[in-house]
C-alpha cells in the first residue's frame, strides 16, 4: 500500500513537470506572438500568467522535499527528484526569458522608429523551440538519445545567431534612430539563445537520470 501511494506521488510529480513544461511553452509562445505584431495586450498577458510558473515551480520543490524526507529514495527515483528540481529551475528560467521578451516587445513600441523584426530572428526562435519541446520529450519518455540530438540543433542556433546579431547591428549603423529598438531585439536573441542552452541543460538532467553519467552537451 505504501509502495503504492509513493509511486503514485512520483507520477504526479512528473506531470506537474510536464504541465509546468506546458506553462512556460505557452509563454514563449505569445511572447513572439506579442514580438511579431508589436501587441502590448499580448505582451502583458505574458507578464500577468508568470505567477502561475513560478507557483508551480515552488509546488515542485516542495513536493520533492517531502518525498526525500518521508520515502528516502535511492537509485532512479533519486535521480529523478534531483534532476526533476533541476529541470523543475531550467524552466522557471525560460519561463523569466519569456517575460523578457514581453518587456522588450513595450520598449520597442515606444520608440519613434520601429525595426521590422528579421526573418533570421523568427527562426532561430523556433529552432530553440523545437529543442525546448525536444527537451521536454527526452523527460517525458525518459530517452537519453533525445536529449543526445540536442546538440546538433545548438550548433544550428549558435549559427544563426552569430549571423543574426551582425544584421541587427548593421541596422542601428545605417539609422541612429532605431539603436534603443535593435538594441532591446539584440536582447531578444540573447534570451532565445539562452532559453536554447537552458533546453541543452535539461538534456542532460536526463541523461543523467537515466545513465547516472553527466555528459557536457554544451562543452
């Protein structure tokens, strides 16, 4: 009975992961939506719904330290509270990115010159994405191959990223009018960029989870 109950607990903790995996994807979402159509309403619904994140992410932690003080786990079900807070973290830092992005999209409407936002940035946003939902796959199916082909999508970002930051610049040398709008799109990227390292760090929680190995998928 009690084997039971504590499996039972383990399971909801990994939903929660999950729906808090959901929560910040959903952020991250509208917050480009808010960025592509320069939509403040949509920008402060970003800002508005992050207590939810940052509720649950506390909820987690608080799960995680009652199942380590009442059932004591060892092996795989440790792993999976530790590396479940860590990953539980990772995702209330993306969740933060997204807000980010919301501010930066109220800092560019008020200035005099809008910048149109560059193809470059819409895709490497949706190639952080897509190893964002890759990460959350490799948890969800506990899969360590997953979490490995991460690293291919990374080099990809880190590309275009480095190309994307040269066009913006290039930008703000040609119209003195818009640095304060490139600048806080230079931040943009520098929050993509992050929320794609933070996908890699949530790749190897995994690994680790189910190896017991660390393995640097960002050396």
């Amino acid at each position: 009975m009690l084997r039971t109950y504590y499996l039972h607990q383990l399971d909801e903790f990994c939903e929660d992961i999950i729906r808090l995996g959901s929560l910040v994807k959903h952020a991250l979402q509208h917050a480009m939506r808010a960025l592509e159509t320069w939509n403040t309403t949509i920008a402060d619904q970003v800002l508005q719904n992050d207590h939810e994140i940052d509720d649950l992410q506390r909820h987690l932690e608080e799960r995680i330290i009652v199942l380590m003080v009442t059932q004591q786990p060892v092996a795989h079900d440790l792993r999976l509270l530790t590396s479940g807070f860590a990953i539980a973290s990772e995702l209330e830092r993306i969740g933060d990115y997204a807000c980010g992005v919301a501010r930066r999209v109220h800092t560019i409407v008020s200035q005099p010159a809008l910048v149109e936002v560059p193809v470059g940035l819409i895709e490497v946003y949706h190639e952080a994405l897509k190893m964002y939902e890759m990460s959350l796959e490799s948890f969800l199916q506990q899969d360590p191959d997953i979490a490995r082909s991460l690293v291919r999508l990374e080099e990809k970002v880190d590309l275009k990223v480095a190309r994307l930051r040269e066009e913006l610049i290039e930008v703000a040398r040609q119209d003195s009018k818009r640095v304060k709008a490139v600048v806080a799109l230079l931040n943009v990227v520098t929050l993509i960029e992050r929320t794609a390292d933070r996908a890699t760090n949530i790749g190897e929680r995994v690994i680790y989870l189910e190896t017991n190995l660390k393995q640097d998928l960002n050396p």
